[in-house]
C-alpha cells in the first residue's frame, strides 16, 4: 500500500499545476467572480441543503476549488490531501479569493489522527477519491471518527459499475474490471491528465481501486453511521466512456443512446450515530 500511495502521490503532485493552469478547473472566474462555485458543488446543491455556520471537512480536496465552493456557501471549510502540490495551488486559490480555510496534508487513512481533537458537522467528499484507495473499512473509520454525532457524510462519486467497465470500447458497455474491492490494484500507465494540456506526465503509473456500493455502504454501517439518502445518476462530470457520451448543458456527460443502461455516479449521505 505504500508503495501504491507513493506512486499516486507523484502523479497527482505532477498535476496539480496542470490542472490550476487549465481552462477546465476554472480557477480565472472563481478569482473573478465571488459567487462562481464548482460544476461539481452546484450539482450537489440540491441535495447539500444549507451548510451555512458547520464545521466542514473536504477530504482528498485537491487543488480547492470544490473546497473553496463550499466555502462560499457558508461553511468553516477544512481540505486535506496527500499531494502537497495540489495543496500548494489550494492555498494559493483561497489566498486569491480572499478565503479563509485551513488545508491539511495527510493520507485520507491518517486523516482523524492528523485532525487531532477536531471534529466536524460535515465530511464532504466527491468525484475521483474512493478509486485511489485500497480498502473502504480503513476510510469509512475515518470518516467516522472525524464527525460529530449527529454530523453528516455527503458522498458524490463515480459509480462503481461504471468503473467496472472498459473505457476504451467506444460502441458497447463491456465489463472488464473488478467491481468488488480486490487486494490486487489496477495498474495503469497513462500520461496523460483530464484536463485540455499539451504536457505528460512522467509519473505515469498510478494504482487504483474499486468499491462495491454494498461494500461502502456495509462499512459506514460498521463503523457507527445511519444512511439517510442514496441516489444513482444517470450523469457525471467527466466523458468517462469516449466515443458514448455527451455533455449536457449542466456541465455533465450521459450516454447518448439509452442513458437508463447505466448508473455514472451516484450521492450517498449517511449520520454519524448519536
Ligand atoms: C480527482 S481528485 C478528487 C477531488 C475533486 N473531485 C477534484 O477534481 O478536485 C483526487 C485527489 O485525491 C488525492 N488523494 C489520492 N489518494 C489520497 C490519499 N490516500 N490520501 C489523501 N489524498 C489522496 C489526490 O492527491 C487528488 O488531489
């Protein structure tokens, strides 16, 4: 596991910069726009409710700008991370944006030790974080050790069928991965980032890892939560499937043909119990 986090951590320190300097992260407009969040928290607005006034926890937060969102909805924002360079550019964008939040480097999996006493109304975490872990009990343990009783889990993330599949086959859903969590990492080597960049990466291998939606949700059950809400979407915020998707006006892509086939992602809450 540590080999795999350090392998990880290389390629997300090498994007970070990437990612802050390019156009899909929007880093301009929310320094130009007090009020422009994330495609990510606006689709979450919904279901987010109010947030003003908690004590909130963005793990595996990145470059901040999700962070920063939640930021502007009301909340005392905390972001941890394991990639300092991503923290480095989320420091500078909540600098920029006039925005008080701490960010915390650490592994998700030290995440409650490193917090200390500090414990929070809402941990907040979505799109491309559980897949760079390797097993969901030591993550939902954190979780739960870092709410308050009473406090919630608000979870947006890349559906586990979805990450099952092949992404290369551009004129059918082929099953090819692992959907259970397996000891054995997929390995991929890929220079490549998401965002538009002329640049590759030389810390191209990354290891990753999928998690049952029965598995996640067994694991906060063990470790003292209540789920109180689970929604599969049809969307998600990235062409995950090349050559079957397209992009909605909203900022999220859906199978062209027969978008019910399939569930993209997903938004599980759950409480921590009193
Ligand atoms: C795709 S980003 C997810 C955040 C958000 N959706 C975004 O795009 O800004 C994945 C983040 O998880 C972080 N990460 C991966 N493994 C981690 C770990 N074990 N502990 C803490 N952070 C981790 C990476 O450094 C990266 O910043």
């Amino acid at each position: 596991m540590d080999d795999s986090f350090e392998l990880n951590k290389a390629n997300w320190n090498e994007r970070a910069a990437l990612h802050a300097a390019s156009p899909d992260y929007q880093v301009r407009q929310f320094i130009e726009s007090a009020e422009h969040l994330s495609d990510v928290v606006r689709f979450d607005l919904p279901r987010l409710g109010d947030i003003r006034g908690l004590d909130a926890l963005h793990l595996q937060c990145h470059i901040g700008t999700d962070t920063l969102s939640l930021a502007r909805l009301g909340a005392r924002l905390t972001g941890l991370d394991f990639s300092c360079a991503s923290l480095e550019q989320a420091r500078r964008l909540a600098a920029a944006c006039q925005q008080r939040i701490q960010f915390v480097e650490a592994s998700v999996y030290d995440a409650a030790q490193a917090l200390g006493e500090q414990r929070y109304d809402l941990v907040y975490t979505s799109i491309g974080a559980l897949n760079w872990l390797p097993r969901i009990d030591d993550w939902a343990r954190n979780v739960a050790a870092l709410l308050k009783p009473g406090g919630r889990l608000f979870l947006r993330e890349a559906h586990p069928v979805l990450l099952s599949l092949d992404e290369s086959c551009e004129d059918e859903l082929r099953i090819a991965h692992s959907y259970f969590e397996n000891r054995e990492p997929l390995v991929w080597d890929d220079e490549q980032t998401y965002v538009q960049t002329e640049a590759t990466l030389t810390a191209s291998v990354t290891h990753e890892w999928n998690h049952g939606l029965g598995e996640i949700i067994s694991a906060l059950l063990r470790h003292g939560m209540t789920l109180t809400a689970l929604q599969e979407h049809d969307c998600l915020p990235w062409e995950a499937l090349p050559g079957q998707m397209q992009l909605g006006t909203d900022g999220e892509w859906r199978l062209f043909t027969r978008p019910e086939r399939l569930p993209l992602s997903y938004t599980l809450q759950a409480v921590k119990n009193r």
